[in-house]
C-alpha cells in the first residue's frame, strides 16, 4: 500500500519519503509502525546522533525511535494521512486524514495534530 521513493521536498543527504503505491481512502489505516521506546532521561544520547531529528514523544516522561516506515514520513501543515499511538500494542498507526491518490506522496503533520501550525523544533529560532 506504501512504498519509499525519492522525495521531490527533501533536499541534502537524506531525500526519501513515503509515497502511496495505490489508491488509499480516507479513514484506512495502512502502516503499524513498530516502537522502540526511551525514558526522556535517555535523550540526551539521542541528541548527539542523526537520530534525535526522528524521535517522536511517546506517553509522559517518554520518546520513541518507530521502525517500518514511521521515520520516513515527510512534513506538511496540510497533511494527508496522521498516527495514533497505540500504547497496547507499541505501534504508531498511520491512517489516511483524506484520501490519497496512487503514486501520492504521504505526508504528516510533524506537531502531532493536523490542525497545529506552531513552528516545527528545527526551524524554531535558537
């Protein structure tokens, strides 16, 4: 249902993206990302590798690195698709926010909500 493609957004070394490889309506959820979850206190590790732009929170007091897809998914402020977290099962569950056509690219709001345009921690100034 999904597949990684070279991303026409990204730009530098890192150039991939999740693209829809057919068509995917609205409300279907399509990729459960596995989690590897951290206690907070464990970032700052994180934060001296590439892996700390990828990190995403998970609960209270706790972050997560997802496997599958789940660090692939590029930015938008007008995502098709948004996660939920399934605590139970340990997995972040990517569904289709509208639907989305074959060869689309799929894209996530980075603040969690598709509504939440604050600007993302990378671009906030320093």
């Amino acid at each position: 249902m999904i597949e990684i493609k070279t991303s026409p957004i990204s730009e530098g070394e890192y150039t991939r993206g999740v693209f829809a490889s057919e068509f995917i309506p609205k409300g279907t959820m399509f990729h459960a990302a596995p989690v590897l979850a951290y206690p907070n206190e464990q970032h700052e590790h994180i934060e001296k590798t590439l892996l700390a732009d990828y990190a995403f929170e998970y609960g209270i007091g706790r972050s997560a690195i997802l496997l599958g897809y789940g660090m692939l998914f590029n930015h938008s402020y007008t995502p098709n698709a948004t996660y939920e977290i399934d605590f139970d099962g340990q997995t972040f569950n990517f569904s289709a926010y509208r639907d989305i056509e074959a060869g689309e690219e799929v894209f996530i709001n980075y603040n969690g909500d598709v509504d939440d345009n604050d600007p993302l921690w990378f671009n906030k100034e320093e």
